[in-house]
C-alpha cells in the first residue's frame, strides 16, 4: 500500500540521531560484518534517505543504504539523485524483495528504519509487518519502526530485532509540548490504540506528565531541562529507564519495551 509520501528535510534526524547516538543501536551498525541498511517506504521525495546515508558515513563509510519505495516513480525519484556512494533505490516492501539481487551474500539488513508506513494500516496487520521485518534482519540486525509528525518535532518508535520488540522511545522538541502525552498522537500503530487506561503505555504517558509537572520549578531554565528533570522522576518511580542524561537533555526518552507491551497482543 502506497503511502501518502510527506517528506520534509531534517524530518527524521532525531531518530537519526539515536540510531547513530544511543551506543547499543550504534554497536550493531559498528559490529556488522556487512552494513546494509533498508529505509523502507522513504516517501514522495529520496530526502530522508539521502541524510540517513550522510549521517550513518562517519559510523561506518562503507554503509550500503538502499531505499525502498513500492511507487516506481518515487523509486525513479530517488535514482535521479543516488550520487554518494554505496546509496541506491530500489521498488520494494515489507518482503524486502527489492533486495533480491545486486547484494552479494548478504544475510539481511542490519538496519531497517520504517517511518510513517504503518499508519494506515490496522493494529494486526502493524503486528505481522513487524514480524516480516524482524524475521529478514541479518543476526544482530535492528528494525527501527515508528511514527512523526511532518517537521520532526515529535517522534515515537520501537527498535526490534530478530526475537521480537525490545525498546520503546519518545523524541521531541520539548518546547513543543505542553505535556509529553501530548505525543501519543505519534504512537506506533501497534500502540496508538492502546492509550487508555488498564493498558501500560497509558500510564507511561499518565506518569510522565506528572513528573513533567513536578518539575514546573524548572521553567526559567528552559523546557529541555525541565524534560530531563521529568525523565529523571520518571526512573525513579521506577520506570525501565535505559538511557542516560545526556539524552534526556536531547528531548529523549527510552524505555524498555516490556514497560509498555500490550496485553496479550500478538508478538509482545
């Protein structure tokens, strides 16, 4: 299914950032014996998957990044402006067929990025993507699948590997909010539906508003000190907490996956 193709310049680079930033997802991409990565479903314009080819370059050079689009006009689109090295385009979805040849021996991707593809899909649908994915990443290999709004302010996603969900991240420009559950309009599909009360990532959302209220006191010293602060409380409520300050200050915050995992849901 064709997705609705919004591409803005810069609308992925906080997931940019953490996939090249946050050292357990960096080390994948360090460790492979062959880099291939996938953005999947990169969108009217090859924008997004241009920057990710120039922002994984100083991790790991010899990166192969292949963009995959299901529209053969976008896929042209893209192999218009394939200059830097070891970035091509391909038509392909969720079965990663455009993969097929021109790939060597390549066991898989070590990195799938899937933004915005998802939304339109219902939730068990969400849940077999996802299983597809994960089952054609190479050993050690990521999927990065979430959601973001059309300038990248505010971001939501899960990093899977071959045995299932693992994290659960939210990134944002805190100025922008006025409380953090105001992105649970940019929650996975296999989650948007979730947020309600009984479920996990309702009372994440409903835990992390409390202590961004908490933390009011921190106003004068601007809203990324006051999401530091509110991440802090939340780890010491006692919240899986996995990253560490220095990306609490970037507007991030990383749990772990079984903080938030459906009930019963398929793949949890």
């Amino acid at each position: 299914m064709a997705t609705r193709g919004t591409t803005n310049p810069n609308r992925l680079r906080r997931v940019d950032r953490w996939i090249t930033g946050a050292p357990w997802a960096a080390r994948a991409l360090r460790s492979a014996a062959d880099p291939l990565v996938v953005d999947l479903g990169f969108g009217s314009a090859p924008t997004t998957t241009v920057e990710l080819a120039e922002r994984l370059r100083p991790l790991r050079p010899d990166a192969r990044v292949f963009g995959l689009e299901i529209d053969p006009e976008r896929v042209e689109a893209g192999r218009r402006v394939a200059v830097p090295p070891g970035l091509n385009f391909r038509r392909g979805g969720f079965e990663l067929a455009g993969l097929a040849a021109g790939i060597g021996g390549a066991a898989g991707p070590v990195l799938v990025r899937a933004f915005n593809v998802l939304r339109q899909y219902t939730e068990p649908e969400a849940w077999k993507a996802w299983e597809e994915l994960r089952g054609r990443l190479a050993p050690g290999g990521l999927l990065v699948e979430g959601t973001c709004d059309e300038i990248g302010r505010r971001c939501c996603w899960v990093t899977l590997d071959r045995g299932g969900p693992r994290t659960f991240t939210l990134a944002c420009l805190p100025a922008d909010l006025a409380r953090p559950s105001d992105l649970a309009e940019r929650l996975p599909k296999t989650l948007i539906h979730r947020n309600v009360p009984g479920e996990k990532v309702h009372a994440l959302l409903s835990d992390l508003d409390s202590c961004w209220a908490r933390a009011a006191p921190l106003v004068p010293y601007g809203p990324r000190a006051r999401w530091a602060e509110s991440v802090r409380s939340l780890a010491a409520r006692g919240w899986p907490v996995l990253d560490r300050p220095r990306r609490w200050r970037a507007g991030e915050l990383t749990v772990a996956w079984s903080a938030v995992a459906p009930a019963g849901a398929t793949g949890s």
